[in-house]
C-alpha cells in the first residue's frame, strides 16, 4: 500500500506543480498583454514591425543585384553546353547569339518588374488601404514577400526569378505603403512624426546598402538560397510580430472610419503633386546609377569586383546623418521643410555632376555619399509634409497619399534599369549625370510653393463629412441644424432672454475648409 500511497503523492504533486506553472504562464501572458496594449509602448512596437518592413523590402530589392547576372549566367553556359551537345546546326549557333545578346536586357528587365508592378498595383492598394485600415494589408504584404523571398531561393530558371521579382513588387505595393501610412496615422504630432519616419528612412537606407554586400558573401561562402532563406525567416518573424501586436482579423467596428479622399483628387492637388515630383526627381540619380555605375568602374577605373560591390555601402552613414539633421530641424524649426528639401535637392544636383571626374574608388565615394546625403534630407522633410497636407486640405486617412510616395520612387526605379542604359549607350555617362544633376537643381525652386504650408488651417471637411452620416449625440444634432439653416442662410442664436432668434448671415468661418492661411 505504501508505494500505492508515494506514487499517488507524487502524481498529485506534478498536478500541482504543473497548474502552478500554467498559471504562472497566464499571468505572464496577461502581463505581456497589457504592456502590447499600452498605446505608448504599441506605437514603437508598430515602428519596429513597420521598420522590419522596410528593411527586408529594400535588402530583397537589393540582395540579387551579385547574386542574380552570375546565377543566370551560369544557367545560360549549362544551357548552351546542353544546345551544344544535343544538336551542331547553324540555327543552334544563331539562338545561342541572340540569347547572348538579350542576356543584358533580360537583367535589366527583371530588375526593373518589381518597380513596375508597384507602380501598377499602388493605385489600387492604397485605395483598399483606406477601406479596410492599415493592419490587413500590412500582412497580405508581409505574406506575399515571404512567398516572394522562397521563391527566390528555389528558382531555377528566369521565369521563375521574374514570378519571384513581380511578387515582391505585389507584397511591396501593400506592405510598404500600409506601413508607412500606419506611422503617420499613430503618430500625430508632428515632431513625433517626422522622428518615426526619419527612423523608417534610416532603415531602408541600410537594406539598400547593405544587402549587395550581405548577399555576395553569402552567396560566395554559403550558395546562393542561403540569403534568401534568411530573409525569409525574419519575414516570418515579423509576420508572427504584427498578427500579435495588431490583431488585423479581430472583430472591430469600421463604420465609424472617416472615408479618405480617392487618389485622383489627391494627385491633382498642386502641394502634393509638387512633393510627389521632387520624390521623383531625387532618386533619379540612385536609380539611374545603380545599374551603370559598375560598368563604368570597370572601363575608366579597373575596378575589382570588391570594390564595386562595396561602391554604396559607405554612402549609409551620411544617408544616417541627413536623416539625423532633418529630424533635428524640422523639431526647432518646422515652417522650413520645403527649405530642407530644396537644399537636398541641390546637393543630389551638385553631386551627380561631379561623379564622372572622379578618377579613383575614393574619389568617388564624395559624391556618391553626396547623393545620399541630399535624399536624405529630400525624403525625411517631404514624406511628413506629406501627411500634414492630408491632415490640413483633405481627411486624415494615410493609405491613399503614401501610395502617391510609393508610386514617386517607382517611377525612378522602374525607369532605371531600362532607360538609364540606353541613355549612357546613345548619350554617354557624363551626359547622363549633367542631365540628372541640372534636373535637381532646376526643381528645387518649385518647393517654394510649400513655402505656407505650415500656416494652412486644420480642413473640418472630415468633422463635416461624419456628421453627414447622421447626428449621434445632442452636439451634433444641434450642429447640424445649424448647418442646415446656414445653407439656407439663416444663423440660429440666443438672445438675452433665452428666445432663438433668426438672423441673416453670408459667410460662415465653420463651413470653410482647408487652404486658408492663419
């Protein structure tokens, strides 16, 4: 009976010992929890998930930039060596010249899908951003770049690299731009703003430069999916990340959402329209040199493959430093964000002209960290102003308007890798860096017109338009008959003696909008 009796007290014990765990457990779990739901402590969250975003986009875009013409030049010697083997006819000998000399542009056109189709699925992502919120497109992109970054590491032929480069362009279209505008819209004030954004920028700054590097080695020491594999597990991490902190399929009410304005009537306001341009016109000269700039090396300098694969990374720290001063600027003096974009400008401008009398590696490095310098500034004082034109002349709904900032930077990088060659074969490179550089220059007087942004009014276009869906409380019952017997130009008011009285009136300060100046 005794050892009955032990084994009774100790199975009793492990129940306990197990419940106290589980419990412990809970509590933990709760105490996590509340510190996720704490809105201080879930915005920086959200900012390192959205920071995440940011980086594995720009490291993806940039990682196959050593790995891929080496890869599908391999591919294309085995399948010439097969050609060769199975068949000696003339038409094999004339295919294998005609491959060879498309070899150039079927890079250039798989670099360049990405950007293309962000550029095509923008308009339509930033419109659902709007409907449906930043959290489910933030992880419809995260889930298609984790498909996107597999395929990658497993392709074996180019049209399986350009379905993995078109879905990345897809992810990015949803991810980049719900990301972004999450920050805006969690981030309010202005100074808290430009700081999240500068942080974002920094981050996507060091995906670019760092992942050509970063995938070269790899690719070198440990094969060419051992990069993307990485990238994918972080990817899944941060997926994991936001299903836990943002909860995007929980039940929550969305008819209360404010409806945002459509992207056509965002783009053909003249403030944005000027941003989206000098976005543009700024990340010109990165996009157009990334895809020349080594072939130049090469011929003018004798470069070394190390050297051309280290040619951007050093450009990170003054990219780091601009953002680093704007954010400090805009703080101490927030009317001039326009004057920071415009000296950006002229740096990108004077940089890029310098570029083709640089003679040696070092020289060189001046102004390409010139160059990234100046989108620095351009970037982290335009996309803030960006949100605070939607907040002062239109609803504060974010999807929409940052879709505008993503369709600005892949415009230039679609551009790049197919109109940039062709420029330098027909032109030259000097050419083309005079012509990138007198552009900026030229442009940087147009944000001039940012100039009294700052002064513009708070637009009530977004209290009006909630109040249209009908009153809920006695305030805005009251508020809109007002409303209704200003439009009839009658104005209610109270006299001494607690009557209402009727009296005429032409102009009402309630029923302006966005636009006027302090």
């Amino acid at each position: 009976m005794e050892p009955d009796e032990t084994k009774e007290g100790k199975g009793s014990n492990l129940a306990q010992s197990a419940a106290s765990k589980l419990s412990q457990m809970s509590e933990r779990t709760k105490q996590i929890g509340n510190v996720i739901q704490d809105p201080e402590r879930q915005k920086r969250i959200i900012l390192v998930i959205v920071c995440i975003v940011l980086l594995l986009d720009n490291m993806l875009y940039m990682v196959i930039v050593p790995i891929i013409p080496d890869y599908l030049e391999g591919l294309q010697k085995a399948a010439d060596r097969a050609q060769e083997v199975s068949v000696h006819t003339n038409s094999s000998n004339s295919t294998h010249t005609v491959t060879k000399g498309n070899f150039d542009l079927q890079i250039g056109v798989l670099f360049a899908s990405k950007a293309i189709v962000q550029l095509m699925v923008n308009p339509l992502s930033g419109t659902f951003i709007d409907r449906v919120g930043y959290d489910i497109p933030l992880v419809i992109g995260l889930s298609v770049m984790f498909l996107s970054t597999l395929t990658f590491a497993f392709a074996d032929n180019y049209a399986s690299l350009f379905l993995a480069r078109s879905m990345q362009g897809l992810g990015s279209a949803f991810a980049d731009t719900s990301g972004i505008a999450l920050i805006a819209d969690r981030y309010t004030e202005e100074k808290e703003r430009s700081k999240a954004l500068g942080i974002a920028l920094a981050f996507i700054s060091f995906g670019t430069l760092a992942a050509p590097p970063f995938g070269g080695i790899l690719y070198e020491f440990a094969g060419r999916r051992v990069p993307f594999l990485i990238l994918a597990c972080v990817c899944l991490a941060d997926g994991v990340m936001c299903l836990t902190v943002l909860k995007p399929f929980s039940k929550r009410e969305r008819e209360n959402m404010p409806v945002g304005t459509p992207i056509y009537k965002l783009m053909l306001d003249p403030y944005i329209a000027v941003v989206a341009g000098a976005l543009i016109v700024c990340n010109i000269p990165l996009a157009f040199l990334e895809p020349t700039i080594a072939n130049w090396m090469e011929a003018n300098m004798h470069s070394s493959q190390w050297e051309i694969g280290m040619t951007w990374f050093p450009s990170f720290f003054p990219h780091v430093l601009g953002v680093y001063l704007t954010v400090k600027l805009a703080a101490k003096y927030p009317h001039l964000q326009w004057f920071y974009g415009a000296i950006g400008m002229v740096f990108i401008g004077a940089s890029s002209c310098t570029v083709p009398a640089c003679k040696t590696f070092g020289q060189l490095m001046i102004p390409l960290c010139g160059i990234c310098f100046g989108i620095a500034f351009v970037d982290t004082a335009l996309l803030p102003t960006l949100g605070f034109l939607v907040d002062v002349r239109h609803v504060s709904v974010y999807g929409s308007v940052y879709a505008i900032a993503d369709i600005s930077y892949c415009v230039a990088y679609a551009l790049g890798p197919v109109v940039a060659g062709q420029i330098v074969h027909n032109l030259g490179f000097v050419q083309l860096n005079l012509g990138m550089g007198l552009a900026n220059v030229l442009y940087a007087p147009a944000l001039l017109l940012l100039k009294n942004v700052t002064k513009m009014k708070p637009s009530f276009s977004e209290r009006n338009m909630l109040l249209e869906d009908g009153p809920t409380g006695l305030y805005d019952t009251i508020k809109m008959e007002q409303r209704e017997k200003k439009k009839k130009g009658l104005c209610t008011t109270i006299d001494e003696n607690g009557v209402d009285t009727f009296a005429q009136r032409s102009y009402s300060e309630e029923e302006s909008s966005g636009g006027e100046y302090a």
